[in-house]
C-alpha cells in the first residue's frame, strides 16, 4: 500500500540522525506531561468540577490526547498543507495517478509524535486502574468507539483546516485555534462549561460525542444504551470534510514557477 512505502522512506530518514531522534523524542514526551500536571494541579484544590472527579477527566484527557497524537504522528502532512500551497509543490500530488488526499497524508509523517501517543496510553492505562468502573462488554465498546472518534474528529479537523489553504493559502491561525484550541477545551468533559459552549461543541464540531455523552455511560451517569454508538456521529462528520477539500481542489490555482 502506498502509505506504508512512503512510512518506511519518512521511518528512514528521521532515524538517519539517531542522536538528535532519540533527544526530540525524550522531550516531547516529558513536555507534554505539563498538561497532565496542570490537571493534577487543578484537582489539589478542587475535590471535583461539576461531579467530575480528576480520575475522570484525566479520563477525557488521554482520549483527546490519543486521537490528537495519532493524527499528528500519521496524518502529519495534513497539518502542513500549506507548506504544499505555498511552495507550488500540490502540483506534483495533481500529476500522480493516486489519490490526492492520501498522497497528502503521506507527505509529513512525524514518528516523534510517537512520543505524545505513548504519553495519552500511559495516561489511559493509569487513569482505567484508578477509576471507578465496572467494564462490561458494552462499556469496552464504548471506550473503544471513543478512541476511534478522537481520531476521526481530529483527522476531519486537519482535512478541513487542508481545504481552507485552497482559499487562503496560508491557513495557520483558523488551524490552530480548530486544532490546538479545540484540543486544550476538549480535554475536560464539556458538560462543565455553559450552554452555548456544549452546543457548540455538539453541533458544529461534534466533540460532544467524543468525550462527554459516551463518557456518561462509560461512567455509568447515564443508562441510555444509544450512547454507546454516539462516537459513531464523527464519521458522518467526516464525510462532508472530504467532500470540502475535494471542492477545495477545484479552487487550487498554481504557483505558475
């Protein structure tokens, strides 16, 4: 498959300076633990934040922070697109005869973000031994689904983020605060905040039905079984930011060089 050709080049050339691998590596994932410990923070002087315990959230935290690692690990080049607009290089994924949206995930592949994945699993696996659930098999599922949609919901952030570069070229603040803002909000259950946070969270970038309705069962605050398949929502989310960047695609003019 051709994803797996272009990760064994981009596997080769970051490991051509294993030193420097090995040091970017060690401090991305202890950087990153900052956040964990803003968390932990947070909780020393609240037993709670609105019937959330820190066990919880740090809960959420992990799965937006697993979905958010793997899209940055294997879908890297999405959230460089503009780099491609920039330099006239698009040009190059037209002429091929593959697909253009796969050819640009496979531009930037970062195995350093491996670092912050590690992080979110170790996060996932403390969080899971500490907290106060009764796993049952619909409740694996859930936890499962909810891994999947972070990443769904993250790679349809990047490919929206990729199509607004067709119209702008440079697309660098609107991806940061769909990205990187989204991410920092998402990290809490988003029942704590006020309502038009939650619906927006909800209806316009579904984040509600990654880490917020699901966690009510997976928690067992809620006994709807429909909750369950909630996560689902994210690939018809999906759907629709494939068909912008197509769209977007239309729209592409050269850099003419």
């Amino acid at each position: 498959m051709l994803y797996f050709k272009y990760f064994k080049i981009h596997t080769k050339c970051e490991l051509e300076y294993k030193m420097s691998f090995i040091m970017s590596f060690i401090s991305q994932f202890f950087v990153f633990f900052g956040y964990y410990f803003t968390i932990i923070s947070l909780f020393s002087k609240f037993s709670n934040i609105k019937g959330f315990t820190v066990y919880e959230v740090l809960l959420t935290f992990g799965i937006i922070q697993f979905g958010f690692a793997f899209c940055e690990t294997f879908f890297r080049g999405l959230d460089k697109f503009d780099d491609l607009i920039v330099y006239g290089n698009f040009d190059r994924l037209l002429l091929r005869p593959r697909n253009i949206l796969m050819q640009a995930f496979c531009e930037q592949i970062s195995l350093i973000k491996l670092s912050r994945l590690l992080q979110s699993i170790i996060v996932l696996i403390i969080t899971l031994i500490n907290i106060d659930i009764t796993f049952s098999i619909d409740k694996i599922i859930t936890l499962i689904f909810m891994l999947i949609s972070s990443v769904l919901i993250f790679l349809s952030i990047f490919i929206l983020t990729a199509s607004y570069c067709f119209f702008t070229v440079k697309g660098l603040e609107v991806r940061n605060i769909l990205t990187d803002g989204s991410k920092h909000m998402a990290q809490y259950p988003i029942g704590i905040f006020k309502k038009g946070f939650v619906t927006f969270f909800t209806f316009i970038i579904p984040f509600g039905f990654v880490n917020y309705y699901p966690l009510l069962y997976l928690l067992g605050k809620s006994d709807n079984k429909l909750l369950i398949i909630s996560p689902l929502i994210t690939v018809i989310y999906l759907i629709p930011s494939i068909a912008i960047f197509y769209k977007g695609i239309k729209k592409y003019s050269s850099t003419g060089s």
